[in-house]
C-alpha cells in the first residue's frame, strides 16, 4: 500500500485518518496533524504511533494495514504545512462549544475526603492522562484522560474548584475536581500556546500562534466573548508567545512573538474586595494604574520582541527577553517605560523565575535553556547579584516561602538526571541529587505548607518522587506515565513566591 506520490498520500489520509484527524487535518476526535502542533513528537515517533498506536486512547496501530513505505509517507506528510493556511474563527469557535452539565446541576461538595485546596494535579504527557493527587497524603483520589500535548499548564479558579487545561491544539477544557467530570470545552484556535484565568475565576483568555489571536471566554460555560486580531498599527500580523494573568492590576498581559508590544487587556473590577492570603507584596484586589475601559486592549510599545515574561510581585514591572535575544530588560507597565537592562546571556527561562527576600532585598533567580547557570538579580536595583555555575542548562525553577531551599534542574544537556538544591541564604548549590541515573529529573511542586514537595521522573515509565522539603529525603514514588507539571491548587491560587506565574 505504498503511495506513488502526494495525491496519494493525500487519499491514503483520507481513508485512514481523516475521519478522526479531520479533512485538513484541524482534529476531531483526535488532534491536529500540523508542523506547529507536532513540535513534541518527531518524525520517527510519529511513524511509530502509527504503526503501533497510541496506548489508553483511541488511536488505533495501522502495522498490519500499512507497509513500513506508506507510513512514512503519511509521518511525512502531516509534518507539511498545509498549502493554504487553515482558519479558525468565531462561528468555528461557537460550533465547537460543549457543556454537558448547562443547568449547573453537579453537587457542590467534594467526592473525596481531601483538602481541597492542597491538591495536586500531575499532568502526564506519556499517555495524555492527568491524575489528582491528595496533597496530605499523596494518594491518587483520579486519574482521567485529556486532550493531546496539554500546554502552559493547568490554571484554577480562586477556590479550587475548577481547573481549566488548554491543548496545543487549542482545546480549553474545564474540569470540575469536586465531582471528577469534564463541565465545559471549547476549541479557541489552532496552535494554542497557553491560557490564563482571571484573579476573580470569571474570564479565561486563550493566546494563540494560529491564529493570530487572542480569545476570551466567560469562565462559566466557556462561552465565546470576543476574539482579538492580533495587529499592529501598520496592520502587520503577530503570534501570541503567551498570555499571564495579573492579579494586582486586575488585567491579563499578553506577549507578543512578531510585534514590538506588549499588550494589556483589563477585567472588570470586582463589586466586592479579592482578599490574599498569599505571598504577593499587594493584595489580590486589582489596582488601575490607567484608564483603559474592561477588556480594551492598551498597546505598551517595548525596544524588542519580548516572548518570555516574569513578573515582579506586584506586577508593575515585567522583565521579558527575546528567545533569540541576548539578554533581557525590565518595563514599567504604569507609564510603559524600560527602566534597566539585564544580562542575562544564554536564553534565559524567564516564565520558570522565582523570587524570595535575600538580606532585606527581593531577588529574583531563573536558569537559563542555553546556558549552564542560573542567575540572581536584585529587584530594587536591576543588578546581577551572582550567577551560579550548574551541570547543564535547566527548565524549571521551584521554592517555598517557608522553604530555605530552591530547587533546581538541569533538564538540557548530559546530566539531566541530576537536580541542584539551592540555600536561599548563602545562595550557594549545597546538594545535587541523582533521583535515578540516566532518567531526566525535573519541575519540582512544593505542597501547600512547604513541607513536603514532588519532582518528577521525566520518563514513560516514570514517576513523581516526594521529598521532605526539609531534610531533603526521598520518601515514596508514585508511577506516573512521564510526568511532567505539577500544580499545587493552593499555590497557584495564592501566587506563592516559589511558584510560576
């Protein structure tokens, strides 16, 4: 059943695939087959999973229908961009809308005997499953399957309840944990890079790289408020690296790949106050720092394409970096100024940062994806205060602020097995740890209190590690099909210090 050429490879999808993958390959019941949604699965992979399927989902193995020949054309061809762009627009995004519980009917009281706010969700990239771990005694309460490449991490509403995972297909789905049921989805573009959720749980905006938009939904149902083109003032077209909410200013911040902006796009104040219990040096009710009406968009212009962000903690300050860049820089949002430059050579992970107080002064730290070093920077007066030699370039960065340690990985490069541990005080490396040699070690969660924390075996056969926060001693591992994020509903709702934004 070789193919002769692309006419038929193109039959060859039409007869085999398209029913789940969709006649331009946009997804069905299966997810998109486009270059952009496929960065996570090689070519190689790709042929595999036709050959022998996918295991827990319904991804059947062709080994016995096809010839080694046609499936790698078929693996060849879904890595093609498709001749004409694909487009996704409101009446597309209305169509693909799903609520199977409208009347709101779900009992409002947990299924389980946990805390509800020292949950855990652990999101597994092996075979596209999430299990929700009680954060007390890290015993699995769930586990469920979710949407193909899940992407920026699980976001929750202010009491828990709710989570909200986006696909890089760009699926939203939200997820009722007190009664372990999906509750809404809904389809917001094509390559969907992250979303964000209000401080107040009622807004969820979706950051797309096709299309260019930005899309906002009420939370309830996930009911399609507006659509933003992404434009610039000369009418040139962007992709959105991410969007973030921020609390303090009761906006989200949108990063933009292809424009010199950044982009602000406040919610309605709340009627009543947003109390913290939190870390952050403000509290959750929203400040104005300007007069843009709810939901308009407020254009910041920046010196550079800024696709990486942290935040400082009361969100008035944004350090961002160009992924090609050399270094980053530091924007006042309140009057849209750049107020320091940094050197932060080597693509510095900027959206993995952590802050904490060293001597009287807030730091922040990040790793770097291209460099084998994490850098401290002084909050108040933008100076690079150390940089600390590692065994590798790292993704992920953790603390706690009732932790004296931040953790540390070194995800890239040949020592991914190893992970640093990091003394807040003396701001020296004092332990490296090798989980499992030859396994990649990764993303480390502290739990609500900082007490205890989970890191991940980054691997098929893998599995969450817990360690004493304190002691730094293995205590249990729970297998887990590659883990890779895990998401703390207390932290994430609090805005921990030790956690992303």
């Amino acid at each position: 059943m070789a193919p002769a050429g692309a006419d038929d490879t193109r039959a060859l999808y039409q007869a085999q695939c398209a029913s789940c993958h969709g006649e331009t390959r946009l997804g069905g019941i299966g997810p998109a087959l486009l270059p952009g949604n496929l960065s996570r699965l090689t070519p190689e992979a790709a042929e595999a999973v036709i050959r022998d399927g996918r295991a827990a989902s319904q991804m059947p193995a062709f080994g016995e229908v096809l010839d080694d020949a046609a499936i790698a054309s078929l693996a060849e061809w879904i890595y093609r961009p498709p001749a004409v762009e694909p487009r996704w627009d409101k009446a597309d995004i209305l169509a693909s809308q799903v609520v199977p519980h409208p009347d709101g009917s779900l009992p409002d009281a947990p299924r389980f005997d946990a805390d509800p706010l020292n949950l855990f969700i652990v999101v597994e990239t092996g075979d596209h499953h999430a299990s929700l771990l009680d954060g007390d005694t890290f015993e699995r309460i769930h586990r469920f399957e979710t949407r193909f490449a899940l992407h920026g991490g699980p976001k929750y509403t202010p009491d828990g309840r709710y989570v909200f995972f986006g696909s890089r297909d760009g699926w939203i789905t939200k997820y009722d944990l007190y009664n372990l049921e999906v509750v809404a989805e809904v389809r917001a573009g094509i390559n969907m890079r992250n979303i964000a959720v209000s401080a107040d749980g009622r807004y969820v905006m979706a950051a797309n790289y096709l299309p260019h938009t930005l899309v906002l939904f009420d939370a309830h149902n996930l009911d399609l408020m507006k659509v933003y083109p992404v434009v610039g003032e000369a009418g040139e077209s962007s992709r959105v690296s991410a969007i973030y909410a921020a609390p303090p200013r009761g906006s989200f911040i949108a990063a933009l790949k292809d424009l010199e902006e950044v982009w602000e796009i406040p919610w309605p104040l709340p009627t009543e106050p947003v109390v913290s219990t939190g870390h952050m040096a403000t509290p959750l009710a929203p400040r104005r720092s300007h007069d843009t009406p709810s939901f308009q968009v407020r254009r910041i212009p920046v010196p550079d394409y800024l696709d990486d962000f942290f935040f400082d903690p009361d969100y008035r300050h944004v350090i961002g970096a160009s992924r090609g860049g050399q270094g980053g820089m530091v924007i006042d949002l309140d009057s849209g100024e750049k107020v320091a430059d940094l050197p932060l050579e080597g693509m510095p992970h900027l959206g993995s940062g952590i802050t904490w107080e060293h001597e009287g002064r807030r730091v922040m730290a990040l790793p770097h994806l291209a460099r084998a070093a994490v850098s401290i920077i002084d909050m108040q007066d933008w100076s690079l205060v150390k940089t600390l030699e590692t065994d590798g370039p790292g993704f992920f960065m953790r603390s706690h602020a009732n932790s004296p340690y931040a953790w540390v990985d070194v995800f890239f490069g040949p020592h991914r097995d190893r992970v640093h541990v990091i003394d807040k005080a003396t701001l020296e490396i004092v332990e490296t740890l090798t989980p499992e040699p030859g396994k990649t070690a990764a993303h480390v969660e502290f739990d609500r209190y900082g007490e205890k924390l989970l890191l991940s075996l980054w691997e098929e056969d893998g599995a969450v590690i817990v360690y004493d926060a304190e002691t730094l001693e293995e205590e249990q591992r729970i297998p887990m099909s590659k883990p890779s994020g895990k998401y703390n509903v207390w932290n994430k709702t609090r805005y921990e210090e030790g956690t992303s934004h």
